[in-house]
C-alpha cells in the first residue's frame, strides 16, 4: 500500500489517527467499489464519537494507493435516521 501525500494531509487536518484508518482497511464494517476505480473501506469509530470513517484506495494503482479519509457525515444522517424508525 503507498500512501499519498494528500492521504498523509487529510490524516493530520482532519485529526484522524493513523491506526484507525488502518484498522479501517484490515477489518471494514463495509466495502464499496466505485466506478472511478476507487474501493471506499467504511468503519464506524467508536473512539470518536461512532462517526464513520471511510478511506479511499485507487485500487488501479500498483501498488494499491491511499488517496483521503474523511469521517463521512452523510453515513451519520442515514445511521440515525435508521435507529429513530
């Protein structure tokens, strides 16, 4: 896995640890392939307040490149307007 100068950023402006992101990749609560060639790994933090991360690999890449991360807030919406039904 190479990881981009941008990925790196994102990492430290966003204040999310690097051991999550990793733990994101290793173990996803789950996976979506994009048609841009991209795989989006998402994992709900519990550290961090259940926010979900996702993290965003070129899987065209060789080797495979982490391109951002981001706590993605419209997974927060959907996931509270799931448990209020």
């Amino acid at each position: 896995m190479e990881y981009t100068r941008h990925f790196n950023e994102m990492l430290e402006e966003r204040n999310i640890r690097r051991s999550w992101a990793e733990e994101t990749l290793q173990n996803p609560d789950r996976t979506e392939d994009h048609e841009d060639g991209t795989r989006h790994f998402i994992r709900q933090i519990s550290e961090y307040g259940n926010r979900w991360l996702r993290v965003v690999i070129n899987v065209n890449a060789d080797p495979n490149r982490a391109v951002t991360a981001f706590f993605d807030r419209r997974l927060r919406r959907k996931s509270h307007e799931n448990q209020s039904r």
